[in-house]
C-alpha cells in the first residue's frame, strides 16, 4: 500500500519546493504559505476535489475525538460512518516519532490525518485551517499535499511579564489562542504582584487576579497545549517584596528593596509562600522559576563571597522546586559575572583565543564551587543582543559538559520604548534558535520585558518569528518569514512589500525616544533626576539669538526631516491595510497610535524650529498660535492613545499602589497613571506654557 501511494504521488505531483516557499522553478507562485513552515510539506500545481464546503464531517477509526479547532476548520464535525466523511484522523503513537509531530495528506476526494499525540492531532487541525483560509481567499480547492511535521525544538515558551500592568483577561484568552495557532506550548509568566497571593496578602496589588481567576487562565491554556509555568523573582529583582514595610527586615541592604538577605531563614519561608500559590494558581506547568539574575549580596560579614552567597539561595530554592515537583529555572549570569566570565559573552569583536585566554583564567573560579550547583535547575543563557557571540556559546556549553541542563533566552522586546526594534529582534531569535537546535537543548524562551511596557500588539512579529524558527528550523530567510507574517497576520493579500511598514517605524520611533531631551540622558530617567524641565529637557528657542537653536539641534531636524517623510508613507500604507479589509484590525489600530505620538514630537520640533527661523513679529505670532494649537492637541493626541490602548490594556494602577524604588528605571513604573507614557512630552509642553508667558509677545499667549 505504501508502494502504492509512493507512485500514485511520483504521477500526480510534480515536487515545487517546501510548502510556504515557492521554488524558483515554479511559474507562478505559491498560494499556500504556512506559519511556522512544516517540516516536510511537498505540493503540486495540483489540487484536490475538496473545497471548504465539501468539507463537513471526520470519521476516526480509532474512536478519538475531534480537538479544539479554529476558523474555517470548527465547522467539522464527527461522522458515524467513514463513508460519510472527508477526513478521517486518528492517534497512533510510534516510538520513534517525537511528541506533537503529525502527518497530514490530502487526496483528490479524502484527507488523512495521522497524530503521535493529542497536541499533534490539534497542530493537524490548525495546519489544515490555514489550508483552508488559504484555499478560501484564492477561491482554490485544497491542494494535493503530503505533510510530514514536529517541532524543532520541543519547548517553545513565550514570556509574559505582568510586573507594570496587566491587560484585561479577555485579552489573554484571545492571546492563548493566537498563540496556540503559532504552536507555542509554553508560557513564563513574570507574576510579581499581580496574583492575589493567600499566605503573603500584604505583597499583591490590589487589581491582582485571583487564585482561581489565574487557574482559569492556566487551565484553557493547557487545554490548547500550552503550559503556564510561573516566574517568582528571588534574591534580587525583589522590590514588588521588600518595598513593603512588613518585609524591610529582610533586605540585604536596608536602604534598598531590591535584594533579600540570603542568610536569613525568613527571606526563604516568604519566598516558599509565594512559589505555593503561584504553583496553585499555575497547577499545569512544568517548571518553576525562580528568576535570581542581577544582584550582587553583601554578605553581611559573613566571609562568604557572592558566588558562595548566591548557590546558598539557589541550592535552597531549587530543593524546595523539587520538592513541589517542578523543574527549576534559574537566570546564569550572576554566577558567570562572579567569576569574571561576562565580558566575552557581550563582546562580539572580541577574538576567540582573546576569549579562551579569559575563560582559562577564570573559569577555576566556577569550577572550585561546582559541586555547589544544583544538578535539577535548568541553566538559562539569557542573551537577547549578541547570541552569536563565541564567549556566548562557551557559557553554555561549560554548563553543558558539566552536566547541567541548559536552556536559552532570546527576546522579542528588552528596552525599547514604545515599540520593539531592529526588526522586532528577528536576527537574533533566528540566531538563538539555530544554536539551540544544534546543541539539541530542549527548550528556547523569548522573553518580553514589560520595563518599558511598549503594547503587546507590537509584540507580535516577534513571537510569530519565534514560533517559525523554534518550530520549523531555519528554512525561511528573514525576507520569506515577513513576507509569510504579512498573509497570516493581514490577509493573503498583503504579503507583498507594498504594506511592509513594521521595519519603517523602527528609525522614526528611535528618533522619538530621545528627541526631547538634552545629550547625556534618556526619558526614561528623567522622573529621578534633579530639576530636569530646566536642564534636561530641549531648550527652547531665544528671541534676540535667532538661528542658535537650529544650529544646536541641527542633527536632530536633518534626521526629523528624513524620518517625516517615512512615518508619512507608513501611515498610507496603514490606511491601505484598513481600507481594504485587512485582518488584525486591533493591531492596526495600536499601530496608528504608535505613528500618532511619535508625529506629534515631531510637529512640537518643526514648530519650535519655524519659531527659531521667524524673520518678522508676525511670523513670530504666527508660530506661536501653532504653539498654542499643539498644546490643546496633546490633550486629543493622549485621549485617543489611551482610549486605544485601554482596549485591551489596565492603564492606571490602583490608588494605592506602592511605586518602588525603580532602580534599572523602568518608565511604567515611574507614575501610578499612564503619564510615564508622556514624560517627556508632558515636560516639554509645561516648560513651552512656562516660556510663552515670560517672554515680550505674552498678550498674545494670555490664554495658553
């Protein structure tokens, strides 16, 4: 029979190329674009008798039951008898066949589906809607296929970090299953205070979700293959803990809330409570992390050195992990950094026998304490910049050959503000991918940091990315990925470079982050800094000294200039995509308010410029009541961002929220509102309201 359908395919199909990259053979181009590509998916110029409307009923000879579907694919549903179907399915575990692979064949009048698994029979569905979304829009059958498909790397979690804000639980829902339709199976999620903990009550914000309303969440994710694992930072990164008056004793230092002391037993009874009701609140997932990145402990004269200090913690938080049956994962730069071995991990330039020597030197000093490291923590190599780098790849593999597992991180946001950039990160998520499928690791984490807090929309290039990669390896090029992100996420219409307009914004939004404020610091620091309207904030043009402005921003408005003329083109493009019907209309939207913010700085720029450049008092009037324009528009410009946003998103923390001491100066936790979003604009609209009235034309400014 299998010979039989070898020559019955060899005569039918003549092979173009995997399926979602169309061969450079073919004539025309290929219909079918999968995301992420299959492992194995041959196609023909050919196609089936099946359209969406023939396909109605499935028939398992096995007795399985139908998975959760999605789309088009819903509509099917079980036959009593195999006659009456047009896909039969089915789950036959082989041994040497990896968890969640399938193999899915289209025929002229039938379709089969083969699953190792449950999840490789919900993947089949999900791979065959996308079939069918794609047959629909080109007003095509299905095609003649044969597809053969597992993941490349078996755990493919994303990151969701809720410590500055949390989005209404109808978005994650909605998100699970975009997710789940990307075949990621995992989640992290960085919980901090937003879980109402039962044993530490004084420690949750008083908007956190409760218990049972995270268990929710937890068990519909699970249902759809993905496993929530919880993320309780410890040691260090503990100020959602220590800002709390009840838990200052346990500060390492007892002016900062940022790290416990390890040497208290308290420190680790209150760690122990939060890990249980996360656990409780999180019941399906594998893992348990205990986060343990970025600190530096003082000892407390106790003669102990960091390292020593922080493998006490780690040895103590990992046995109760166990104990709770959970994997442990554990950040692994402290101990790296504790032995001098950071700098070749970020130095790219640096010449491999430059970074053996380094490693040759230090690596005694990890290796006198290595029975002190838990052999049941997952190591992970967080690198989210520079993850080709040798030094990077000897960090890992020293934990490797020592017997230490090891996973990595890549990221899909770190600390942009207001969107990701450098094309959502793609380079390196392909990158950290590519190494962790050839070092066979288990799993790959994309993180996505909410310190800037930019839209989880704009996040979704990145996880698409992640989820082409993690799972279907390195066949696409950046270009053919886009390109496949643009008709999954838009419509089939719109895979073409014309509505390409992620990777335009990336300049104009870098432009905007810091165009505001002087040389020597960004916005993000500008709340903890000594009178920063007066001195860090632009200057604002003189009257008697015309032209000095310009010429000291002069850099600032050639680039203005260039990225006006982009952000323009963009929004068209935008404007196409929502004229024409596009799918992801919320995405759509945030985007726009992206364009609109970022607009309205450049407006404030090329107004205080013209007022710079005025050559008579009537154009000097004249830019001021442009002047008093923008100030009265900010008011609209923040009322629809925040209205768009707030769609999905709780943008004001509660009344009583205690903001901590902030100290890698995250901006979203810098006000209890949304004016962290605005910090500089807001600064730079007071000090223009204050210079307006000082100066000789105030009877015509009186009523900013």
């Amino acid at each position: 029979m299998q010979h039989f359908r070898f020559l019955k395919t060899l005569v039918l199909t003549v092979i173009i190329g995997i399926i979602g990259c169309s061969s450079p053979s073919s004539k025309t181009e290929n219909p079918f674009h999968l995301l992420p590509s299959v492992t194995e998916g041959n196609f023909t110029n050919q196609n089936s008798m099946i359209d969406n409307n023939m396909l109605k009923f499935a028939y398992s000879p096995t007795g399985d039951s139908l998975p959760i579907r999605y789309g088009l694919s819903k509509k099917i549903k079980i036959a009593d008898l195999v006659e009456n179907s047009q896909l039969e399915f089915s789950i036959l575990p082989h041994e040497n066949k990896v968890s969640e692979s399938y193999s899915l064949e289209i025929e002229a009048k039938k379709i089969r589906i083969e699953a190792q698994d449950k999840a490789g029979l919900f993947y089949a569905f999900i791979t065959l809607n996308q079939l069918l979304e794609d047959a629909r829009d080109q007003r095509l059958n299905l095609p003649l296929i044969e597809i053969k498909d597992s993941p490349k790397i078996a755990f493919r979690p994303i990151h969701i970090d809720v410590k500055h804000h949390l989005e209404k639980k109808s978005y994650y829902y909605d998100l699970i299953d975009e997710l789940a339709q990307l075949k990621i199976n995992g989640i992290i999620i960085e919980i901090e205070d937003k879980l109402k903990y039962k044993r530490r009550p004084e420690v949750a914000s008083s908007d956190a979700l409760s218990i049972e309303e995270w268990k929710a969440i937890s068990k519909y994710s699970v249902n759809r293959n993905i496993k929530i694992s919880p993320l309780v930072q410890g040691l260090g990164h503990a100020s959602f803990v220590l800002k709390h008056d009840k838990n200052i004793h346990l500060r390492d230092d007892p002016e900062s809330d940022w790290a416990f002391n390890p040497l208290d037993p308290e420190t680790y009874n209150l760690q122990y409570d939060l890990y249980l009701d996360a656990l409780e609140a999180f019941p399906h997932g594998k893992y348990l992390h205990v986060g343990g990145d970025e600190v530096h402990t003082t000892g407390r004269k106790s003669g102990k050195s960091a390292l020593e200090l922080n493998l006490m913690w780690l040895n103590n938080v990992t046995d109760f992990a166990g104990e709770q049956d959970r994997i442990p994962i554990f950040w692994d730069d402290m101990p790296l950094k504790q032995a001098g071995l950071m700098e070749p991990i970020y130095n790219v330039n640096m010449s491999s026998k430059t970074v053996d020597s380094i490693w040759a030197a230090n690596e005694p000093n990890l290796n006198r304490f290595i029975e002190q490291f838990p052999k049941n923590c997952v190591y992970m190599r967080w690198n989210y910049h520079l993850a080709e780098s040798y030094g990077n790849g000897k960090a890992m593999e020293w934990f490797s050959s020592n017997g230490f597992s090891v996973m990595g991180a890549t990221a899909g946001q770190t600390r942009w503000t207001l969107m990701p950039q450098r094309e959502s990160n793609i380079d390196q998520i392909r990158i950290f991918a590519e190494q962790s499928i050839t070092r066979n690791y288990n799993g790959l984490l994309l993180t996505l940091w909410d310190d800037d807090s930019p839209h989880f929309e704009l996040y979704k290039r990145g996880i698409s990315a992640f989820a082409e990669f993690t799972w279907g390896g390195l066949k696409r090029s950046k270009a053919q990925f886009k390109k496949v992100y643009r008709h999954r996420m838009f419509g089939s219409h719109f895979k073409s470079e014309e509505y390409a307009f992620i990777d335009g914004l990336d300049k104009p939004v870098a432009l905007w982050t810091n165009l505001l404020v002087e040389e020597g610091t960004h916005r993000n620091q500008l709340n903890q800094l000594k009178n920063p309207i007066e001195k860090w904030i632009i200057d604002l043009p003189e009257i008697d000294k015309k032209g000095s402005w310009t010429k000291k921003y002069s850099k600032r408005l050639a680039e203005l200039q260039i990225q006006s003329g982009v952000l323009k083109e963009i929004r068209k493009t935008i404007a196409s995509l929502q004229t024409e019907d596009a799918s992801a209309k919320y995405n759509l939207e945030i985007y726009n308010e992206v364009i609109n913010l970022v607009d309205y700085n450049f407006k404030l720029m090329k107004s205080l410029n013209a007022f710079d450049n005025a050559q008579s008092t009537s154009e000097e009037i004249k830019v001021i009541e442009d002047l008093q324009s923008l100030v009265v528009e900010f008011k609209r410009v923040r009322k629809q961002f925040e209205e768009v946003y707030s769609k999905s998103r709780k943008l004001n923390k509660p009344g009583d929220y205690i903001l901590d001491q902030d100290h890698h100066r995250h901006p979203a936790n810098q006000s209890v509102n949304f004016d962290w979003q605005f910090t500089a604009e807001l600064m730079l609209l007071a000090k223009i309201k204050n210079y307006l009235k000082t100066q000789a034309l105030v009877s015509i400014s009186k009523d900013l």
